[in-house]
C-alpha cells in the first residue's frame, strides 16, 4: 500500500498522457491531461470532453433548441457541471438567467 500512489500516478500517466492536476474529491477522480496539444478532463477514467472538439457538441447541443425557442429568458440546464453549455447559452443576447443544477453522488 506505501507505493499505491506512486503505481497509480505512473498508470495514470501511461493511458492518458501529460497529466496537468490530478486529485480526488469526495465523490471521484479528477483528471485534466494534455494530449497532442488538446486538454481532456476525465472523471472517474471516463472523458468528459477534449478542448479538441467539445464545441461541435456543446454548440450542438444548444444553438438548435434556444433557436426554436418562443422565449429565451430564463433557463435552467440540468447536469452541465463542466459550464461548456453555459458558455453557448450565454452568448444569446436575450439571455437573462440561467441556473445549472448537477448531482452530486454521496
């Protein structure tokens, strides 16, 4: 058990690249690596996004429905805790609030 941390920081190393910051919070693993240039934010061992191409998705995602939208002036955007969604949503002027609510696993 004395060299589990070191086992895990080499083996974290070795699958996802130049690790940035690493650290477990209370409820998972949190990992932001560089790779080829790009940063991937893992939880848990499984990617959140890649700064390589997060904005297809993300863009994606929210232009299509705040288009179709009659009103755009309060919004609430369940499980976006990265703020990737946010960062599209507040780019449309009529805009006012948004509120993001994420789980929180015990």
């Amino acid at each position: 058990m004395v060299f589990a941390p070191k086992w895990v920081a080499r083996s974290e190393a070795r699958s996802y690249g130049k690790i940035e910051h690493a650290e477990d919070s209370a409820y998972q693993r949190i990992l932001l690596t560089k790779r080829e240039g790009a940063l991937e934010l893992y939880l848990n061992g499984h990617l959140q996004f890649s700064s390589r191409d997060e904005c297809r998705y993300h863009e994606a995602l929210v232009h299509p429905a705040l288009a179709l939208a009659s009103q755009a002036h309060r919004i609430l955007v369940g499980g976006g805790g990265d703020g990737l969604a946010l960062r599209e949503i507040l780019k449309w002027p009529d805009v006012e609030r948004v509120t993001l609510v994420d789980l929180i696993r015990p």
